[in-house]
C-alpha cells in the first residue's frame, strides 16, 4: 500500500512542480516516480507469482508505468495523471481488508433476556 501511495504522491508533485513551472524538479521527480512505480510492479509480479493477490494488480501497475515513462518520453507530465486512475481502479478492487466488516455480510445480535415478572 506504501508504494502505490509513493508513486501517487510523487506523480502529484510532478503535476504541482510543471505547473509551477519548475521544469527539471518535475524530470526529478518523474524518474523517482518511475523507480518507485517499477519496485511497485515488480511486487505485484512476486505476490502474483506466490499467488497472494490477483494479476490485476499487476496489469495496473505495469499501466501505471508505462504511462510514466511515456510522460517521461514525450517530456508531457500531464500523462501521469493516469497513474491516478491505475491507482483508483486498484481500490475500487481492492478485496475488503481484514477485520471489516463487509456490508452485505449478515451479523447476528444477541438478544437481551426480558423478565416477565416485571
């Protein structure tokens, strides 16, 4: 999660550095943007492999990458944008994390013991 969070992160400072007009911090922040999106996709293809999680993760990630590098290549970082968009069908996906409570899930409640005497 760190690292898809990483790499979103990095991409919106590519986005705040060019409209600032602050060309070579945006290339920076671009290649590190690619480094960390690549770690990303070579950790899904090792929890893909192991078969922790699914390969839409992976194919996401691999997107994500190639669109930083297009945005790289054309010297448009209005292109990683579409990280953010990887980023948001990788939740939208996302399985329910442990410990909550889905909300079609049925939940019994105890019922309290009424006296009659009362």
């Amino acid at each position: 999660m760190a690292l898809r969070l990483a790499a979103a992160g990095l991409a919106g400072s590519v986005l705040v550095a060019w409209l600032a007009g602050a060309g070579g911090l945006a290339s920076l922040a671009l290649l590190a943007a690619i480094v960390v999106c690549a770690v990303r996709l070579l950790a899904a293809v090792g929890s893909a492999v192991e078969g922790r999680s699914d390969r839409f993760l992976v194919l996401t990630a691999a997107i994500g990458l190639v669109l930083l590098v297009a945005a790289g290549a054309a010297h448009l970082p209005l292109l990683a944008v579409g990280l953010f968009a990887c980023l948001g069908l990788e939740l939208l996906a996302a399985p329910e994390a442990p410990g909550r409570v889905a909300a079609a899930e049925r939940v019994d409640l105890a019922e309290a013991h009424v006296s009659r005497a009362a």
